[in-house]
C-alpha cells in the first residue's frame, strides 16, 4: 500500500516504569513526515523529543516500553515487525545521527572498519567496493584526506570531525529518512555552522527526508519546512515553520521564542520560562503547562487536557485559549 | 606507546629501588639488637655474638650495610637462611613453581566463575537474575578464604575422600595426581576472589553496553549478535587484563594462609615459617622476592594493555 | 542549622535502602553479643571443662564444646569483642591518618603531594597481606601488633581517596572564594575540603572494616595475632582443625561468625554506597 506519507505516527506511547514511579516521556504522539519533507521536533530538555525518535526505531531500553500506538513507515506499522525486520530497517531506510559524537564511534576499530561494517550488513558490498564507498563518503562530508582518515582511530578526531563520520555512517545507505538528534549541542559555535551547512547541501543533494531534533529555533528556520512542538510528552503545537515563527499561537512556543535574544534586546534582561521543568512521574493535571502559563484559565487548564485542534489550516494547537471551553462548557 | 612503556618502566624501577630499602630496613626496625634477635636462641656467649656481627657487617654504619645488600641482591645472593642453613635463592627458587601454579589455578577458577557470571548480571542489571550475581559475589567477598579451605577439606577429603588434603605434585610431573593436589586449594582461592572480579566484571561490562556507541552500533542496523560480540566484547576485554594484575595481589596474599592449610610448599608457606622462626634474612629475601613478583605481572599486564587500546598504542 | 537537615536526609536515605538496612541490623546483633557478652555467655570463655570436652551441639552447650571442654557458644561471643575490637581500631586509625595525608597531599599539591603519592604507590605495590606481615614479623604476634600492621595496610586506600577528593574539592568555585577573600588555609580545610570526604570515607571505612575482619582472623589462625588464650575466630578455627573429623562443630561456628559479620559490614558499606551515590537520584 502507498502512503502518501513517509511516516506516520498516530498515538505513540512510551512509558519509563522506574522504581520511583511511571515516566511519560511519550504520551500519545501523532504526527507525519512526508517525503523529501524536512520536520523540526522542538522542545526543552525532558520533553520526550529524544524518546519519540528512538521508539521510531525501537531502540527503547529498560526499564523503558513502547506501550501503545503505530508507526507507519511506507505503510507498514514499524511496531509489528520482528527485531530482525527492525535491523534491516536501522541504518538503511530510517538513520538517526547521534548527540555526542565524541562518544558514539567505538574506540577500538577504526572509522573505516566502522563504516564498512554498515555498507557490508545493507548493501552486501564485497570489502573491496565498501571500501571505496567508504571513502567517497568521507569525502562528502567534507574529511579532508579521506583515504588515510579511513585507518585512523575515532580518538585522533575531533568533535567536528566525528560528527561528519557519524553523518557519513548515517547517510551510507542512502536512507530515505534521516534523524538528526541535536547534532550539534554538543559543538562549539563555530563547527556548529559547519555542521549545519553540511547537513543543508546533503540535504540538498541527496533529497531524503529529515526529523530535526532540537531546542534551537534557528536550527529550525534554518533546516525545517514543518516544526511539532512538545511539551512534557505531549505535542502543543504544530504547523509549517514559517507560521510558527511569526505566529506562535501556544503560550509555551511563545514564551520559548521570546527566550531568544535579538540584536534589539541587548539591555534589556533575559526572559527565561518561569517556573520548573513538569515532574516526570506527576505531571500537573490538566494542561501540563498550567502552572508556568500567564495565560492560564483558572478551573480550565488546570483540569482539563486540551486536545489537539487545527486553529488555522496547516496548523495544529493544543490549548484552551483556541477551543471553545469557556464557562465550563465544551462547544465543539 | 614506547614512550608510554618507558615512563611505566623507570616509574616501577623508581619504585623496586624503595622498596628494598624498605625490605632493608626491617631488620633494623627490630626492638632490639637485630643479631641477638636472630642469634639469640642458638647463641648465648657474648663472644660468639660479636664474631656473628662481625660476619655479618652488622657493626658498619647503616648505608654501608644497605649498599652492600643491594649489591648483593643484584648480584643475586640473597643471602642465607639461619635456620635452613642454605641460600634464600635457592629455596625461594625450590618453591616457587607451587605458588605460581596455585596462582594460576585459582586465577583460572576465578575468571571462569566471574567472567559469566558479571556478564549474565549485567546484561540485565536489577533483575533477578542480576541480584542472584550480585548475592554470590557479596558471599565470595565476605568469606574468610581459609575457613571455606577447611571445610572444603573436611567435606571432599575426610568425608568423602575423593580428593587430598596437603601436599603439591607438580602437574608437568604428573598430570591428573598434580591436578588433584591443585583443585581444593584452587578452589578455595578462585571462588573468594571470584567475589571481589565479579563485580568489575559486572561493571564494566554495564558501562559498555550502556555506552553510547552500542546504542549507535545497534542505530546502524547491526543484529545483537554482532553488538555483543564484535564491539561490545573487545571493549570489555581491555580493563580484565587490569583484573588480572589486581587479582594476582590478592592472590599472592592469599596464598600465604592458604598453603599453609593445604601444606602447599609455596613461597606463602616459606614467608611464614621465616616469620616464625624469626630467620629474618629469609624474610628480606622472601618479602623482596614477592614484591618483585607483583612487580613483574603488573609492568606486563601495563605492556599489554599498552598494546591492545588502540588510544595508547596509537598516541 | 542546615547541617542538620542535611544529616536528616542522609540518614533517611540511607535507612530506606535494603542492603543498608539489612546490614545495620545483623551489624546491631553482632556488636549487642559483643557488648552484652558478660551477660549473654553461659559459660566462661577461658577456663576449661576436661570433662566435656569435644561434645556436639546440644541445649546445654549450643554450639558444642572444643578439645578443653570450653563452651564454643561463649567463645564465639567474647571473640566478637576481638574481632570488632580490632577492626574497628586499626581501620578507625588507617582512615584518620589516611585522610590527613591524603587531603595534605591533594590540597597543597607539589613536593607534598609527590612525596605522599610516591610513598603511598609503593605500598600499594605491596599487597596488603604481605606488608602486615611484614609488620607483625617485625613487631611480633600479638592483638596490638596487629592492630598497628593493619592500620598500617589499611592507610593507603584512604590516602588515595581523599586525595583525589582534595585534588576536586581545590578546583571548586568556593574553595578559591575563600582562598582569594583571605581565608586562612586551615579554616579551609576544615571547612570546605572535610566534608567533602565524609561520606566516602563513611563507605570505605565499613567495606575496609570488613575485610579488617576477615584479616584479624586470618591472622589469629597463623598464630600471629590474638594469643590463646583469648578467643578469637580464627585462633578458634586453627585450634579446631586438629579434631576437626571428630568435631566439625569446631570449626563451622567460628567461621560462619566470621563470615556472618563481614557479610553485615559489607551489606551496610553497599547499601551506604547506593544510598550516598548521587546519580541514582532523579
């Protein structure tokens, strides 16, 4: 069955049951990535944005469970497949690039043997081709020297340089979608840009969809057509990035673009959310964002859970100040 | 890594050099006059004990007797038993083999306990099954090694007779009754270390599989036979060749109560009877000995690992 | 006021995990049959009964009689008081002594530190059986002897600690406030680096006592420590080896107090180590 979309997400559910009680890091999730479409994930840390694109590839471990709901990858539900289907599937039709690259190559083989162990698995390429390969990859994403980097060992890179290794591992089977999980938190400014670039003209050439994970709206102008914010486990909005950016609608991406500073701010204070992070294992009831929300409904959004409505086409919120339920009345 | 291996070296010289002075000084920290102390039971005449200082060069000042010592231990006269009446060399030589196959057996038993047993705990920490690890290896640390020896001996050797009690036949002699003399005393050692080994094996072998480039290795596609064999093993390989330098410390220690219960003929058993006999001579000897022992596996388990990181070997 | 709280906590942490609870309480009843010894023993540890000599477990002797016809329950009970005794000193000593060098050393670096860490490397290449032996054959056998030896092969992994606490604790943003506002040197010891080493000294103090248990019997087995006759475990065991065919019991009782007691130190130091662990905290 053709799908029209890539990826479709309804309902996702992973739960954390830790000793001290139950995580939602993921509470009932849905949303589509379409081909060649490229989706920001924005949130703060603890949102559940990282989880979302882990339980994409079940990659959950204890004592975490994907407990409900179905992803559609080209129309087949990735939750019903066998563990050996899902390792077809890693690395080949769906990626993810890693936060930390000074820790996601293993220190005892070199990036060469590394990246021709996934050519060889996928593509069943002979030693000789995956080779080549190899260092073609290398060279795309911009390794200067390409063929002696291949024998050299992940400790003799740098920061910048393991994350361009890593994106080339990423890339090296040409998937159709690519997740890229804060690629670059974890750089400095400068490599940052570098990276950005990079994973822009990649983008560019090759044509696969992407899943930004972020908590960086200029990531996001930059690289997204479509941004889904999340909240405590929840999305609260969602809509193409450029309504997003100029019309926020949901307190919480307002208060979270507000954060940012501008060349005009200079002078005046920062403007972080006030208020702590939501306690995974008791979220607040009702809306989770109530208690740091200046526009919170009293007996409203402290009861109730808004749902997920489209405000304006294309673009989704979950908040009471859109809905109809004024007075205690819900009017659909 | 050649300059790594160097450093190591001069550092564990360093190292050896104070030791001996260490060793050295026991005789001398002795309450007492060290001749009358080691003489005394067999030597009353005033006469006679001057003549032994003399000989002895116990009336030099004390560097002068410390290089002389140190030449002759580098020169290899470890001087000479008072009670055996024969070189210290030469009995630690005589005894030696049954030490170091007692070693060998007990750090056998232990790895082949521990290396399983960490790798079952850890591959799913918190669960039952983990706790049961965790509970044998808690057991192994808390019980005294010659207590379990002793009732290894009265349960397999006096009760059930399968198995001696005392003595050591060399296994390059004779294989299975060499065997035989080696399992109780192996045993005894391997399974109260297996305690202590478990539980680095458990973590770190954890510590490897929650690492994030077995996350990455499993993002990649790879099948879970591969992320455990291929990459997760090689890493948690590195760090048991450290155990092993560890393990021979405990076990070097160890053996002294040990041989003596099993009547092993070991450098463990030669220490003691030195002690007791006050033949402190043997005691230098016996104690340096030991400590260059520990010395050796140490720098060769540092070689080793030296080569087998890839981060040190390639620096 | 705050250090109260602060002490409140721990404690609360530290009674909510099992190991550590469990492990308190089988420590409680070794050191109440300790203390209480008088009181509990049945019969006196050191004189001898000829007549009931090497008889088995029964209501009037629990655990059986050895060789001299002592009571092996009463002897297993005042041996507690040794082996506590023991390892309580020589690690209280080794921890005290341990932690001054080793903050000394960390905290003012350079020759200081060199000097310690070159002293504290060589003993650690000696392994820790061997340099209390080396001790008592210098000093001689005897219950302070081995007191002296083991405080001196138990120091060494208490240097290292807080030395590497101290090496942390110099860095730390406060430590260099005090330092740049004048603060005397001592004060901020005192004040700033000690606490610091509280709790892992706390644990490695209570793992280091369990093996001072397992060493003190060792010891009293060859003969070098506690002297008959005194009940200590191990002397007990190394008597009972003898007739050990004809009275196992002998041998079995002492060497499970033993094991019983290092197992309660070892459960207590776990538990404190989980509890104090500051990343399992959420």
């Amino acid at each position: 069955m053709e799908s029209q979309n890539l990826l479709e997400i309804y309902n996702l559910k992973t739960y954390f049951f830790t000793r001290r009680g139950v995580i939602r890091a993921v509470d009932g999730v849905t949303f589509k990535i379409g081909h060649h479409e490229n989706v920001g994930l924005v949130g703060e840390s603890g949102s559940g944005k990282s989880v979302t694109a882990y339980s994409i590839l079940r990659l959950i471990d204890y004592p975490g469970r994907i407990i409900d709901g179905k992803i559609y990858y080209k129309g087949e539900n990735l939750l019903e497949k066998s563990l050996k289907e899902m390792t077809m599937i890693r690395g080949k039709e769906i990626s993810i690039v890693m936060q930390d690259p000074m820790t996601a190559l293993n220190p005892v083989y070199t990036i060469g043997q590394q990246i021709v162990e996934t050519l060889i698995k996928h593509l069943k390429l002979s030693k000789k081709e995956a080779k080549d390969r190899a260092i073609q990859l290398l060279e795309m994403v911009g390794i200067p020297s390409a063929e002696t980097r291949f024998y050299e060992y992940p400790h003799k890179l740098s920061g910048g340089m393991r994350q361009r290794v890593v994106i080339a591992i990423a890339l090296s089977c040409n998937p159709s979608l690519l997740i890229a999980d804060e690629p670059t938190t974890n750089l400095d400014v400068t490599t940052q840009a570098e990276i950005l670039n990079l994973l822009q003209e990649l983008k560019r050439k090759i044509g696969m969809s992407t899943l930004f994970i972020t908590h960086n709206f200029g990531i996001v102008a930059q690289l997204c057509d479509e941004v889904v914010v999340m909240y405590a486990g929840n999305i609260v909005e969602q809509s193409d990035t450029i309504s997003l950016l100029s019309e926020p609608l949901h307190p919480y991406t307002k208060a979270l673009l507000e954060c940012i500073p501008k060349k005009e701010s200079t002078g005046k204070r920062l403007n972080p959310i006030p208020g702590m992070p939501p306690n995974p294992i008791q979220p607040p009831s009702g809306c989770k964002f109530h208690p740091r929300c200046k526009y919170a409904i009293k007996e409203i959004c402290d009861k109730i859970t808004p749902q997920l409505l489209e405000v304006t086409p294309g673009h989704i919120v979950a908040c009471h100040l859109y809905d109809n339920i004024r007075g205690g009345e819900v009017v659909s | 890594m050649l300059r790594h291996i160097i450093s190591t070296l001069i550092s564990g010289c360093i190292n050896l050099f104070f030791i001996t002075l260490i060793v050295f000084s026991i005789l001398h920290l002795l309450p007492g006059d060290p001749i009358v102390i080691m003489f005394g039971m067999w030597e009353q005449n005033p006469q006679q004990i001057e003549f032994l200082r003399h000989k002895y060069g116990f009336d030099q000042p004390i560097y002068i007797q410390y290089l002389n010592w140190l030449t002759q231990i580098l020169s290899g006269n470890f001087g000479e038993s008072i009670r055996y009446k024969e070189p210290v060399l030469k009995l630690i030589l005589e005894r030696l083999p049954a030490t170091l196959w007692l070693i060998l057996g007990s750090m056998m038993i232990s790895l082949l306990i521990s290396i399983p047993v960490g790798i079952m705990s850890a591959s799913k920490p918190h669960s039952k099954r983990d706790y049961l690890g965790m509970l044998f290896a808690l057991f192994g640390i808390s019980t005294p090694a010659f207590w379990l020896g002793i009732m290894l001996i009265l349960v397999f050797s006096l009760y059930l007779r399968i198995l001696p009690a005392y003595g050591f036949v060399n296994p390059l002699e004779s294989p299975i009754e060499g065997l035989k003399t080696l399992t109780l005393p192996s045993i005894t050692l391997g399974v109260v270390l297996a305690g202590t080994v478990t539980r680095t094996v458990r973590s770190n072998m954890i510590e490897v599989l929650y690492s994030d480039y077995i996350k990455f290795a499993r993002l990649k596609g790879m099948s879970e036979r591969t992320v455990l064999y291929k990459h997760a093993l090689k890493n948690a390989l590195i760090p048991i060749i450290t155990i092993v330098g560890i393990q021979t410390g405990i076990l070097l220690g160890g053996a002294v109560v040990i041989e003596q219960i099993f009547g092993w003929p070991g450098i463990g058993r030669l220490i003691l009877q030195a002690v007791y006999t006050r033949d402190y001579f043997l005691v230098q000897g016996t104690i340096l000995i030991y400590a260059i022992l520990f010395f050796l596996v140490n720098l060769t388990m540092d070689i080793i690992y030296a080569f087998i990181d890839p981060r040190i070997r390639y620096e | 006021m705050k250090r109260i709280i602060l002490i409140k906590e721990k404690i609360s942490r530290i009674l909510r995990n099992a190991n550590a609870l469990i492990g308190l309480v089988l420590i409680a009843i070794v050191f109440f049959f300790a203390i209480f010894a008088d009181w509990i023993a049945p019969y006196d540890p050191v004189i001898s009964y000829p007549s009931e000599a090497l008889q088995p477990p029964t209501f009037r002797h629990f655990m059986g009689t050895d060789d001299l016809g002592r009571d092996i329950f009463s002897r297993v009970i005042y041996g507690a008081r040794i082996s506590l005794w023991v390892s309580f000193t020589s690690t209280i000593s080794a921890a005290i002594i341990g932690t001054i060098l080793g903050v000394i050393a960390g905290y003012f670096g350079k020759i200081v530190d060199i000097t310690v860490s070159r002293f504290n490397e060589i003993l650690f290449s000696i392994p820790d059986i061997l340099l209390a032996l080396t001790i008592i054959a210098i000093l001689g056998p005897g219950t302070d002897q081995l007191i002296v030896a083991l405080a001196i092969a138990y120091t060494p992994i208490f240097i290292r600690l807080t030395r590497s606490i101290a090496l942390k604790s110099r860095e730390l943003p406060y430590v260099e406030a005090a330092k740049a506002i004048g603060e005397k040197e001592i004060n901020i010891i005192l004040r700033c680096i000690l606490p610091n080493c509280v709790t892992p000294v706390l644990v490695q103090g209570t793992l280091t006592f369990a093996y001072a248990i397992l060493a003190e019997a060792a010891f009293s087995f060859l003969a070098l420590g506690t002297q008959p006759p005194n009940p200590s475990w191990g002397r007990m065991l190394s008597d009972a080896r003898v007739f050990m065919l004809t009275a196992p019991w002998a041998a079995v009782f002492p060497g499970i107090s033993i094991f019983f007691t290092s197992l309660a130190f070892n459960l207590f130091g776990d538990g404190l180590r989980d509890a104090f662990d500051v990343r399992l905290q959420t």
